[in-house]
C-alpha cells in the first residue's frame, strides 16, 4: 500500500461531522478531522461561502453555482451552537 493510500485511510477514519440541531442551514460545518500537518485529529468550526446566481452575474470568474468563494477554520473544543463538549465522551485518538 503506497503512502498517500494510507494516509487517506487515517483521514477517512478519524473524520466525524457534528450532528447539532442548531447549526445554521448552509455555510457552517463542525468537524472532526486531521490536517494535512497534524499528528492527530481536531474538532474544529468551519465557515465558507458558496457561489450563488447573483455572484455568478455579478463575477465572470465564477463558473458554477456552489464554487466555493471563501472559507475560514478554527480549532474548537465546544460547539459554539449548542455548547456541547465535542471531546467529551469521544472516541478520537
């Protein structure tokens, strides 16, 4: 098994999505994942901004309704939507 193969399977094992009732409909994701550079994974909140059709009129760089046109990450240990303890009780390495 090549390198990347393997390293894809550690990623793929430890991502978890936070099913949380009162996260926003569309733009907000709370995750569990490694990064690229990390030993092990973390919980962490990621906002981003899809393409909508006014975007794509108003920017002919834009190609495609959902292209993604910013994104911002930060590491947490609660959700800042419910409060829950996102380490608590988990099963991550």
């Amino acid at each position: 098994m090549r390198a990347h193969d393997k390293w894809m399977k550690k990623i793929e094992a430890e991502y978890e999505v936070h099913e949380c009732p009162k996260l926003p409909a569309a733009g907000v994701e709370v995750i569990f994942d490694t990064q690229l550079h990390q030993s092990r994974g973390t919980w962490r909140l990621s906002i981003y901004r899809e393409a909508n059709e006014e975007d794509l009129e108003a920017n002919h760089y834009l190609e495609n309704i959902g292209d993604l046109l910013w994104s911002k990450s930060v590491e947490i240990a609660f959700c800042p939507y419910c409060g829950k303890d996102l380490y608590d009780g988990a099963c991550h390495r």
